[in-house]
C-alpha cells in the first residue's frame, strides 16, 4: 500500500491533537482537583459514586432526625423538669395542710394555689414545638389536654369519630439511621394521665375543698408516687438522648469515611497529575518537532 503525504500529515495532526487533548485534560484535573467529572470517564467509579452519594443525602436526613429528636426530647426534659416542681410544691401543700394547725380557712386558699398549679400542668401538657403539640402523639396537630381541666371526667380534649373522649396515644418515630427508628419523647397520656399526676392533683384539690385532713393525707403519698413515676420517665427520656447522640456520632463517622472514600475515586492526585504534565508535555512537544520535520520534506530530499 502506498504511503501518501497526505496519510503521514493526517495521522500527524491526528496524534497531535490526541497529545494535546491528554495535555489539557491533565491541566483540568490539576485546576479542578477533579479527576472524574462523568461516568463515562470512568463507569466503575462513576456507579460507585453514585451510591456514595445517596448514602450521604441519606445521613443528611438520618442527621437532621436525630438533631430534631434531640430538640424534642430537651422539650420534654423541660417540661418534665416543671412537672416536678409542680408535685413537689403539691407535696409541700399537702403535708402543711394535713397538720392539726390548718384549718378550713387555710385548705381553701391551699386548694386555690393547687387549682394553680393543676393549670400549670395542662398548660405543660399543650406545649407545642415546631407548629405541634408535643405531646399530642399521632394527633400532634390537637392540644391533647383540656384547659381549664374539669372538675371530673376526662382530662384529656380529644375524641373519636363518634364524641367520645379518648386519651392521646402513639408517638411519632424518627429515622436516625438504615432501618434504625426512635421515638424522640412521650405523649400526653403516658406523662400526665399514667402517672397519676393530673389525677392526684385533682384528688388535692378534692381534698382541700372537702376540709378533709386523712384525704389530704393519703393524697399526699399519691403525688409522691406520681412523682417517682415522672422521674423514670426522666430517665428514659435521657437514655433515648443518649442514643440519638451516639446516632449522630456515628453517623459523623460513616459520612467522614465516605467522603474519603469519593475522593479515592474522584479527586485528582496532584504530584501524580504534575508529573503525568510534564510526561506529556514533552512527548507533545517531541512529536510536534518530529512532525514538522515530516511535513518539511519536499520532492528535494528524495533526490
């Protein structure tokens, strides 16, 4: 087959333009600090960027649920934190006015600061975070208690389909990880209904009202109970921080390693990537001397 001028021009520029495509390639990689900008640069490592990239908008969201958790459960512990307050001030009034030096006159004013207080307690109960109830549970978006509360009766306001009163339950779950829920806090029957609190309260006030010193008594030692029943719900509630923060720990952890792991397969090396530069520099530099030598060559330097 004859070789034509042409042919040997053509496959010059050819492998020219091939050279410094490779030149310009390496310059980008060194400018950008990226390697694999498609996944046609490389599809291995493209797909495996891919899934790297939706684990870490997964534990975006893993991490913003436990930081949310977290918010809610502070909420709780604050309000858990009044309630005590609250039965231990009813504990106060009900040993002071179980005593042979109260009287009917000074129960009545006690029992007006336990109305207070028993206010105070319904109010804690309607506290609402982020546009909802806190604990209103499945039905966050209702005040799960009543207020004022009534004499007798449910405490709680919401109802079923046909008015019948029913007390909050359920307690919406958070995702703090790859099949991993939690329940950040409690709902307002498990706080305030359970425990005896607004109950025992309520039995004060009764107490106080009726002038009745052996109720006011035993009322007493109920309010210690339901203060006991407060506190394990404390500790739950600290055990449930305890392990969304460990979530969000780990979560830290697995995105630190991903992050590595993207930048194995995208990031450029820069001292391999200035060397590979100068490599090709000079073979594009070689070949276009060599080249221009070749397209130089006239009829003359066949004779």
């Amino acid at each position: 087959m004859r070789v034509t001028n042409n042919i040997i021009t053509a496959r010059s520029r050819l492998h020219l333009q091939q050279g410094l495509q490779h030149v310009d390639r390496l310059r980008d990689d060194i400018a950008t600090g990226v390697r694999l900008r498609t996944l046609s640069d490389n599809a291995t490592s493209g797909s495996e960027l891919v899934r790297i990239g939706g684990s870490m908008r997964a534990i975006t969201q893993f991490r913003r649920n436990a930081t949310m958790g977290i918010a809610r459960a502070e909420a709780e512990e604050n309000a858990l934190n009044q309630l005590t307050n609250v039965l231990t001030r009813a504990v106060e009034l009900g040993i002071s006015q179980s005593s042979a030096t109260a009287n009917a006159s000074s129960r009545l004013i006690t029992k007006h600061e336990v109305d207070q207080l028993i206010s105070l307690t319904t109010s804690l109960g309607n506290t609402r975070f982020a546009g909802q109830f806190l604990f209103g549970g499945n039905r966050g978006s209702e005040p799960p208690l009543h207020s004022p509360i009534p004499v007798s009766g449910s405490a709680s306001a919401l109802t079923d389909v046909s008015g019948n009163p029913v007390n909050p339950s359920g307690s919406p779950s958070l995702e703090i990880g790859d099949g991993r829920f939690i329940v950040p806090n409690h709902n307002a029957t498990e706080v305030f209904l359970d425990t005896d609190t607004l109950a025992a309260l309520r039995a004060l006030s009764d107490a106080l009202g009726a002038n009745d010193p052996n109720a006011i008594r035993l009322v007493t030692g109920r309010l210690n109970a339901a203060n006991d029943n407060v506190q394990a719900l404390v500790g739950t509630l600290g055990a449930r921080v305890n392990e969304m923060q460990d979530a969000k720990n780990s979560l830290d952890a697995l995105e630190l390693t991903l992050q590595t792991y993207r930048a194995d397969l995208r990031d450029t090396e820069i001292d391999k990537a200035m060397v590979d530069l100068v490599g090709k520099q000079t073979l594009y530099q070689a070949a276009m001397s060599a080249t221009s030598r070749i397209l130089g060559l006239s009829l003359a330097n066949y004779l």
